[in-house]
C-alpha cells in the first residue's frame, strides 16, 4: 500500500529540520510527501531542498493562504491522483517517531478500518494533547474516553493527524470547504465513522504544538476567529440534528443580551451564528463531496 503524507504550511519554517528529519529516520517512509505552502510571507523552499535526496517531496505554493481546509485538500487531490492507497494529513509544526508510519500502515491494512491517529503528544513531550475521543451530547462535543488501552476505537480525529484510506475518501469526499478554519474534522470524521472504524493507537506518537508552547505566537482568537468558528459550528450543528434548532435559539438569545451590555466577543458569536444559521439552509442538501 502506498502512503502518501499531505503537510500544510503556514510561516513555521522553525519547525521544518526537526519534522523532515524524523520522517526521513523513518522505518518506514511515506512514498511521497505533498507539502502544501499557504503562501507564507517567508518561503520554505530552501528547506525543502535540503532534504529532497531523503524524501519524495511534491511542493506546492498557493497563491493565497487557502487556510488549513482548503489548503489540505490541494494536498489530498495531489495524493489521490498521484495513486495513494493512504493519504496522512498533518500541520508543519509536527515531529514523528520512528515507528511512527510502520505502525499506522499495520493497522489500517485491517479491512475494517477506515482511519487510524496515533497518539499525539506536545513538542516537548511532556503530556498528551489530545486522547481518544467520541462525540457526545446534543451538540456533539468531543469528549476524552477514559481508556488505558493501546487500541481504542474513536468516533473523532484531529485533521492534524488523519490517516485515511483512499476508498474511504473516495465515498465521503474531502475535508468540507466552507468550513476554512474549525469544524472542518468534526465534519469529515462523522462521514469517515460509517466507512469503518476509526482507531486511536498508543504505540506511537506524533509531536504537536499544545496552546502553552504557542504563548511565543501572536494569539489566533481574534474577532474573525470568534465568529468564524461560530458560524462553523452553528451550520454544523443544525446539519447533523434538526433538533438544536432550540438550543440555538437559547444561545443566539444569551449572545444578543451579551451583545447589549457591550460584550464585543459576543457580538461576533452572534453575528457567527446569524449567518451559520442562514448558510446551514443552503447546505442541508450540498452534494459536492469536493473531490
């Protein structure tokens, strides 16, 4: 089977030696790595050139900053036509293990499964930033599933580390576009999970920036962000169940009255949720899978 590794890039150039470096370590390496630049103000192609005798690297450079969503899927397309039989998504500030890649293609081989995560870690390896999770309550929420075992079935996986089998992709589409920040993983795991099962394994790790280790970087919560993943997680929300329609009216209401006593974080959550709630009628039937 071959494994090919989408990397999405944005101005993290800092990161690039440690993560081409452990791949190339590898016991097993990905047959070809896209790595996907969303037009970062500093280009990476200097990097990238220092290990092309290592790895098989494809470098794309998008005009614009595509965002993670979209982004990705320039990578997932590239993957796909360049005949992966598994596609792995993962962010520039990442490192692996050596056994990273050998034990995520043993397990996904099983004709079951649909999708395989490893266990991620913080950079500097000292807890667990995520662990296996299901989604749950009415609107979803993933929640940590209380498990010591090395295998675990998940219903949710982070596109920071997705590893996807083609057929897979081929019936549920790619990652949802409208979505270009949030929400983006939420909805493609919910298509992937009746597919086949979704593995969370322990017997290897993956290194990803947590929130403490990104202090040093300017801070993503703006008002843009407050809205957009809003909006996202409204149109996600009343696409999957028609029955938080109510809850939404009780969360717009407490928006709107935190919108009156000056509250500018709420204003852009209830500006978000506005305009979800419009959009979600025109995607209740969107067909395209973006392929």
């Amino acid at each position: 089977m071959k494994l090919m590794l989408v990397i999405i890039h944005y101005n993290e150039n800092g990161y690039l030696d440690k993560l081409f470096s452990t791949i190339a370590a590898s016991s097993l390496i990905p047959d070809k790595i896209i790595f996907v630049d969303n037009c970062s103000p500093t280009d990476p192609i200097h990097i990238i050139e220092k290990y092309k005798s290592m790895l098989n690297i494809k470098y794309i450079r998008n005009e614009k900053n595509l965002f993670f969503t979209k982004g990705t899927n320039v990578g997932i397309r590239e993957a796909l036509k360049s005949g992966a039989d598994v596609i792995g998504t993962m962010n520039s500030d990442m490192y692996v293990q050596q056994n990273t890649f050998k034990e995520i293609m043993k397990y996904i081989d099983a004709p079951n499964v649909a999708a395989v995560t490893p266990n991620i870690r913080n950079l500097s390896d000292t807890k667990d930033c995520f662990t296996p999770l299901k989604a749950e309550g009415i609107f979803g929420k993933a929640v940590a599933i209380d498990t010591k075992d090395i295998i675990t079935k998940t219903n949710f996986i982070i596109g920071a580390s997705l590893f996807v089998k083609r057929d897979v992709l081929e019936k549920t589409g790619l990652f949802y576009e409208p979505y270009i920040h949030g929400t983006e993983d939420f909805e493609l795991a919910d298509k992937i999970k009746k597919q086949g099962d979704m593995l969370y394994i322990k017997s290897t790790n993956i290194y990803h920036r947590d929130n403490t280790e990104r202090s040093s970087s300017p801070s993503r919560k703006t008002d843009f962000f407050e809205k957009l993943n809003s909006k996202n997680w409204y149109i996600y929300c009343l696409r999957n169940k028609k029955s938080n329609l109510i809850l939404v009216k009780l969360a717009l209401i407490k928006n709107f009255f935190g919108t009156i006593k000056g509250d500018n974080t709420e204003k852009q959550r209830l500006l978000g949720k506005l305009e979800g709630i419009k959009e979600t009628w025109f995607h209740l039937t969107n067909k395209n899978k973006y392929l």
